[in-house]
C-alpha cells in the first residue's frame, strides 16, 4: 500500500460563516456560490442573517437551473426566454447545455433559448399569464484554470460578492475557492506528481476515497438528478485516465491503455472534506451480495453468481475466458443450421439492463432448434463486481470507473498475452463463426457532467444527455446495403413495443433543446448511426445504446424488455438477410 494523499479540507460554507458572522460586519450584503446543497446554504443565511448580513447563498453548479428550483417565479409562467453565455474558452453550446434540463422542468411553458455575450451570465426574460413581464440575470461563476493536460478550461467556481462593507472597505467580487475544486487539485496534483513505473500497468488499483457535503437533488423529468458527488467521479476517473494517456504518449480517443484499476468512491459526509488517494492490491476477488430475481421482471442487475447459475442452465457448448483479477468470463455456443450470430452484454459493467436484456433473448432465441447463438453475458466481470460495491453508497451514480477492466482498458482493446477478458470473445467467433456482432451497451440516464475541466465530458459530448434509445451500426464497407436494411428492419420491429416511440420522442426532443439538434439518423423513431469501419471482425455489429445507467424498478424492467426485443429483431432480420443473399 502506497499514500499518496491524505487530508481534511475545511468545508468552505463553515469557514464563510465563521468570517462573516461577526458584529462589525452588520449591515453587509453578501452572495456566494457553493457547491452544497439548498438545505444547506438556507441554514447558513439564517446563522448569517441572525447578525445582521443580508446573505444569499447560491449554487455554483448549474446556477441557473437552481435559480429557477429556488428563485425565480415559475408560478403562472407563460414564456420565457434564456439568453445562455457564449464564451471564447468553452464549447460554443456548453452554457446551453449546462441549461439542461430546464426545457423539461417548464413544460407547458412556451421557452426560447438564445445565445447571449460572454459575461458569464444567463438573461432571462419572464412573461406571466397575468401580463408581468420579469427581467433576471442569473450569475454562472467560472473560472479559467490550467488541467492535468496544462490546457486551459473554463470551469465552474466558487464565488463571493459582498457590498456595503464597514469603514468604507472596497466590495468584493472574486473566485472563492471551495473544498470541493480543492479536493479535485489536490488529488489531480498527486496524481500527476506521482512516480509511476515505465510499464502498464501502473497500479493494481489506484483508490480515491472522498467524504465530504454536496449537492444530491432529484429532478422532475425522467431520472434526473443533480448530484456533485458523481460529478466527482466522473471527473477524476476520466481526468486520470486522461492523464496516464498523456504521459505514455496516446492519443485522447485511445481506449487501450492499461494504467490499471481506477476507483474513485465519493461518500456523502458533513462537516470537512476528507480524502485520501493510495494505490492498493487486488486481494481476494469478492463479489458483493444481490438478491435472487425473476430475469423476466428483474427491478435491477442480477449477481453475478446469478448470472453464472442461470447461463449453466442454458443449452450449448460451453468456453471460459478469464478476468484480470481472475474471475471466469463465462460463455455459451449453440449451433443451429440459421447464420450464427454473437451475443455479447456486460463489456461496459456499469451499464446495467444489458445482461438482462440478453438473457431474456436468448431464451427466446433457444426455443428455435434452428438459431446458431455464441453468447457472453458479462464480458467484464470484474467491472461489474466493482459497480456493485460502488453502488452500495451510491446507487444512483453512474460510476463510470466500472466501465473498463481492472487493466483499465476498454475489453474491446485488449492486447498482449494473456488475453484476459477478451479471450472469451475470440473463443465465440471461433466456434460459431458469426458474421453479426449484436453487443448490447448502455449510457447514463442522466446528465453526464464534468464540472471541474470544463462541464462537459470531454471526448463524449454525444452522450451527456439522455436522447432515448439508440443504435449504432458499424459495418465492413462492403456490407453497407445489408447493414442498412438490418437496421430497418430492427427499428421497425421495436415499434411494437409499447411506449418505446414516445419515450424516444420525448427524450429526443428535450435533448436537441440543449444540445443544438439531432447530429444523427431517426430510423422509426430511434437515433440510429450507421458507419462504415473494419475495425470489427464481424462484417456487421450492431450496438444498442439504452440510458440504463442508475435506473431502477418499472424503467429498468422497460429498459432490459427493450434490449430484449432488439435482440431477437436482429437475429430475425439477419436470417432473412442472409437468405436473400444466398
């Protein structure tokens, strides 16, 4: 075991309460931005207002939509109009973005967005249905600031305004640094000043462990949530494995660095921040508890000892590939006289209606003697034992630190011996020879942020917004006709599937509000993208994209159904396919 930080960092909200709560400062109106919680912040103003200071304490992350949750009048509302920051130094549309999901929020409301000037301010315009017409300006406190990639971001900050102060002291208007930017430099610095090996990987695990207050506030549309503690995990998970990329000399889009396992595991806490970075051994693969469930109705992911029961009941050849911290990735082969096919859930571990969903195919899939199937149900078992554990303090973040292996590399890139993870695979194209690839996936269900290297999550932009169900079509270039009426026909085939059309519809249309459109195909009422690459060893593989990141209940079981359902589409049409062809 190896420390590399360990530290309290004073809460920022007591250490403003401490200073300004004093009888000389009577009379004195104040504003700052946190990053803490509406609960919070109120009781602050209370302790600030008991001597005598006018304060307003307000939210640094996504202002103005807390604005309108806190401040603004949305009572009788009929239009409104945002004019949205447009600054030099972030993406045209972040402020937009950042907006998210505000156009839901006032439905029924007639709202126009716009883009404004760069003064980091939001300008609204409020018409209500009585004929009052309200200006407002919303403050976005950010701040310019050199990354682990010494490039420059604009990242929300902490800020403090104060006028009428005693003996005439000039006001203050200047970046406040709270606990929660400190503790990301702090654990970045450390990180980046560390002494790595020259070989990958670097560490078995690399452990972040944060306890500190914050932001945890459900929306009112779809799974929403503004949580600043998952923020910090996104942002230290892909700020390090941006960092290692950097330091061996990789591309950003890279995907098969191998630093090792990365895990940051943020806790709700009162009080000071605490943190502590160390990098740690494997120990014993565990596996954490989950009850048994009906797969057919299941409310959330399954065991994995569940998972290895239910696939030992499945008929076929059996193959074993093997993780990282050395757990079996298990699979199964079916021959049959239809064109083989792999089924493939699980690569990506946090993304949880994708097993389900398979194995719920598969058991329709097997009730014809005739379907040639090779199937994985958890490609990265590893990844998945690390959400469960993560999930355990936080069941509603994403987590995106079980997405990869515990190498720390995207399975799909695995590369020297031993195979690993992707063994499996390569032992299911071998056996059935399958010319489609149907890889089910998952995104976040809410709002992907990055808030302390810009906001946005850089290189996934696509994603930081649910826009329903989507699929993703790669194929060889000579097989553009076929991949195409695949994915008709598989499009065409959800939409028989009760309530799919309208929650694409729905999610499509909020998304497009505040990401500046659809930069993809509608086929059938699901966003699809259809490229050509060779990537792939199969000529066709067929990804399926549901935002099942941290859903739970009657919109999980919806998600695995629709998983499900392309999946036994996809066999259907490729049979056919290959029959015309032949």
């Amino acid at each position: 075991m190896t420390v590399l930080l360990d530290e309290r960092i004073p809460r920022t909200l007591d250490i403003l309460v401490r200073g300004w709560a004093k009888p000389e400062n009577r009379g004195v109106r104040l504003e700052a931005w946190l990053f803490e919680d509406e609960a919070a912040r109120r009781a602050a103003q209370a302790v600030l207002s008991e001597m005598g200071i006018e304060a307003r304490l307000r939210s640094a992350y996504k202002p103005l939509v807390h604005a309108f949750l806190e401040e603004i009048e949305t009572a009788g509302l009929r239009r409104v109009v945002v004019r949205y920051p447009v600054h030099e130094k972030a993406a045209r549309l972040r402020f937009l973005s950042e907006a998210y999901p505000l156009a839901a929020l006032l439905q029924g409301v007639e709202t126009a967005f716009e883009p404004g000037v760069a003064d980091l301010t939001y300008r609204i315009e409020a018409e209500y249905q009585d004929g009052r017409f309200v200006d407002h300006s919303v403050f976005a406190p950010n701040r310019l600031r050199t990354n682990h990639l010494d490039q420059v971001d604009l990242t929300p900050a902490g800020w403090l305004k104060a006028t009428g102060r005693p003996q005439g002291e000039p006001d203050v208007d200047e970046p406040l640094e709270t606990e929660a930017e400190i503790v990301f430099h702090k654990v970045m610095a450390a990180i980046t000043s560390h002494e790595w090996p020259a070989e990958e990987p670097y560490a078995e695990t690399l452990a972040i462990e944060v306890v500190m207050p914050g932001i945890e506030r459900a929306l009112d549309f779809g799974d929403e949530v503004m949580s600043t503690r998952e923020a910090l995990h996104e942002d230290f998970y892909f700020s390090a494995l941006e960092f290692f990329k950097h330091r061996s000399g990789r591309p950003p889009e890279d995907r098969s660095l191998q630093p090792g396992q990365i895990v940051p595991d943020i806790r709700a806490g009162e009080g000071d921040a605490q943190v502590r970075v160390e990098l740690l051994p494997f120990g014993r693969p565990k596996d954490p508890a989950r009850p048994e469930q009906d797969l057919e109705t299941a409310e959330a992911a399954p065991g994995l000892a569940q998972i290895h029961r239910e696939l030992a009941e499945l008929p076929g050849e059996t193959f074993e590939g093997i993780s990282r911290e050395g757990r079996p990735v298990r699979g199964i082969y079916r021959a049959g006289s239809r064109p083989a096919v792999l089924l493939t859930s699980g690569q990506h571990a946090n993304e949880t209606s994708a097993p389900v969903g398979a194995f719920r195919a598969m058991r329709r899939l097997l009730a014809n003697p005739e379907t040639n199937v090779a199937f994985i149900p958890v490609e990265n078992p590893d990844g998945y034992a690390l959400h469960g554990r993560l999930c355990e303090a936080n069941p509603r973040h994403m987590h995106h630190a079980a997405r990869y292996t515990s190498l720390g590399n995207d399975l799909e890139f695995g590369r020297g011996e031993p195979l690993y993870e992707i063994g499996a695979r390569n032992q299911a194209l071998e056996l059935s020879g399958a010319k489609l690839h149907v890889n089910l996936h998952g995104y976040p269900a809410h709002e992907w942020t990055r808030p302390f290297t810009g906001y946005l999550p850089r290189g996934f932009e696509l994603w930081t917004i649910p826009k329903g169900f989507f699929l993703i079509m790669r194929h060889h270039p000579s097989w553009a006709g076929p991949a195409r009426t695949l994915v008709e026909a598989v499009t065409k085939g959800l939409s028989a599937v009760p309530g799919l059309a309208e929650f694409n519809r729905r999610q499509i249309e909020i998304c497009s509000i505040h990401s500046g459109g659809t930069p993809y195909e509608i086929i059938n009422d699901v966003p699809c993208l259809i490229t050509a690459e060779e990537r792939h060893p199969t000529p066709l593989t067929l990804i399926t994209e549901f935002p099942d990141e941290t859903i739970y209940g009657e919109a999980y079981r919806f998600a695995h159904t629709v998983q499900m359902a392309t999946v036994v589409a996809a066999e259907e049409a490729f049979a056919a396919i290959m029959a015309a062809t032949a």
